[in-house]
C-alpha cells in the first residue's frame, strides 16, 4: 500500500500519524529544476549548468527530511520510500521556450548522478520511477516524431516529417546502461577529486552555495559477489582520468566499460540524429596496474569488472 507523501516533512508526518500502520511506502516526487534550484529560461548556461548537476545533492537533502520523520517514529520503521516520479523539470510549463532541455545530454547527466544517489539510498528506496517513458510530457525519455506534447499548450507541430521515428533521449540510454547491470549490493564509496562551484544552493531544501565533488560515485557487486558494477559520472566541464582502487577486483585485469557523452551538454537526438549520445562499449585492460578510466566531460561510465577464475 503506498499513501502520497511530499517533499513537504510536515505533509510526510501528517500522513504517517494518520495511517502508518496501513500503508508499506511512502510516495515522493522530485523534479529538479526551476522549483528546487530556481533556473528560468534567461538563467545563463554558465549557471544553469552546475545548477543542473546538483540533482542528487538536492534527492539527498529531500529523502533525508523524510527519513528524519520515519526514524523518529518507532510505529513508523517499516515504512520504506517509493519515488514514484522524478526527472529534471527545468521550467514551469507556463514559460517554456525553444526545445526541451529535458531532452539534453545535460539533463542524462544530471539523472545519471541522481540514479547514483538512489543506488545509495535502497536502503530505503524501493521504487524509482522516471517520469515518464514514451513521449507524454517533454520529459518523456522514449521519443515518437518530432512533435514536442505540452500539457498545456497542446501540441508543436514537427517541421521534419519525420512523425515516425522512434528514438531514446540521452536519458533513456542512461537508464538503458543501469538498467542493465546485476546488482544486488550496494558498496561503500571514497573519492579524491577535484570540485565545480554550485553559486545558488537550494533555499527549498536549504542548501548553501559552495563546491560540489566533480565525481559522483556509486557501486555494487552482484549476487555471488564476483561482479563489480562502477557508476561513474563526470560532472565537470574537464576531462577526468579517474584511478580505480578496486580491492581484490584489481587481478581482473579487464574491464568492461558503457560510456555516454557527447560534443557539448546541450547535445540532444532527434529525428535528424536520433543516435547522436548513445552508449559506446569498450575494454578497459590494466593488467596489473591500477585501472585508469579516461572520462570525457559531462560524461557518464558504466565500469563492469569481473574477478578472474
């Protein structure tokens, strides 16, 4: 049984009183943008950016204020978390303009480090759903035509003809990539990195301004623990080369790596390049050094390492 929660504690502690002993998760929904960091269509890019990229701080401030309302509770302990809805949102439907940056390698980036931050909160989070899958609102991930839908302006005609084409935004190769990895239990991260500036914090969640970690890092192993799965997002305008300290994973001497990037982060496909950030497979071989992953900026990697037999 799920009962409607908000982001909102007071709300979140309103409906547990009321009937906690009834329900098994609680529902969020969280959408980064023009109603969590205050970005508007004339916030310049050089400030849109690393607002954008503050999604998982932002999830992390939010899922901690409800977290604070379930532990304070021993009636309440059992109750586990569903994000039911999240996505980036940069602007009210009412001030929209030009294309959806929804649809941007910058948005994927921002989810990919968010999704980062679920896989470290599934103690707690049982369901994460992106909103949504096929077309709907602009922040649908699966792509038909070049018709942009909008809630409340009805539909922009598409200037291509090219009505049925079927495409992933950047996000959708992103989900893609995770989608697709066995992983069972969540590790514990360190990074050593260097950091981008963050000038306008989150009075919603009262975040100050200040220097966020370029790196954001989660990983897990798999079932039988012989598979190690990296997830690895640069959230910097740099390359990064990245040394991987991977314990007793480090004889494998290979990796496998799933990689998203693109020529700038406002990088979208569309009908015209449908294909344009996808995920690109390679090999990482380290032998016996230290494994070194070269990133690109604004990138995401997905590192698989197997142990020898």
């Amino acid at each position: 049984m799920l009962a409607c929660g908000d982001c909102d504690p007071e709300w979140n502690r309103t409906v547990l009183g009321i009937s906690a002993e009834k329900m098994d998760m609680l529902t969020l929904h969280i959408y980064h943008g023009f109603g969590t960091v205050g970005i508007t269509p004339n916030t310049p890019k050089e400030e849109r950016y690393p607002a954008v990229m503050s999604f998982p701080e932002v999830s992390r401030a939010a899922i901690r204020m409800t977290e604070e309302v379930i532990t304070g509770n021993p009636a309440y302990s059992h109750v586990k978390l569903a994000i039911t809805e999240y996505n980036t949102m940069y602007y009210l439907n009412t001030i929209r303009e030009g294309r959806p940056m929804e649809h941007t390698l910058e948005a994927a980036i921002a989810n990919a480090a968010n999704l980062n931050e679920f896989i470290r909160q599934s103690h707690l989070i049982e369901i994460g759903s992106f909103s949504d899958l096929v077309n709907g609102w602009l922040g649908g991930c699966i792509r038909i035509g070049d018709c942009y839908a909008d809630q409340y302006r009805g539909k922009e005609t598409g200037w291509s003809g090219r009505n049925s084409v079927v495409y992933g935004s950047p996000t959708f190769h992103i989900m893609q990539a995770y989608a697709n990895r066995d992983i069972s239990r969540i590790l514990p991260t360190q990074t050593d990195c260097a950091t981008f500036e963050w000038p306008s914090g989150s009075k919603r969640f009262d975040l100050a301004p200040g220097p966020l970690p370029v790196l954001d890092v989660a990983a897990a192993l798999d079932e039988s623990g012989s598979v190690l799965t990296l997830f690895v997002v640069n959230r910097g305008l740099s390359p990064v080369e990245a040394e991987l300290s991977i314990g007793s994973f480090a004889d494998a001497g290979i990796a496998k790596v799933w990689e998203l990037a693109g020529e700038t982060y406002e990088t979208i496909n569309d009908v015209f390049k449908p294909e344009a950030v996808t995920a690109v497979e390679s090999k990482l071989e380290f032998g016996s050094r230290k494994p070194v992953l070269a990133m690109k900026p604004h990138s995401v990697c997905v590192v698989e390492v197997r142990k020898s037999n």
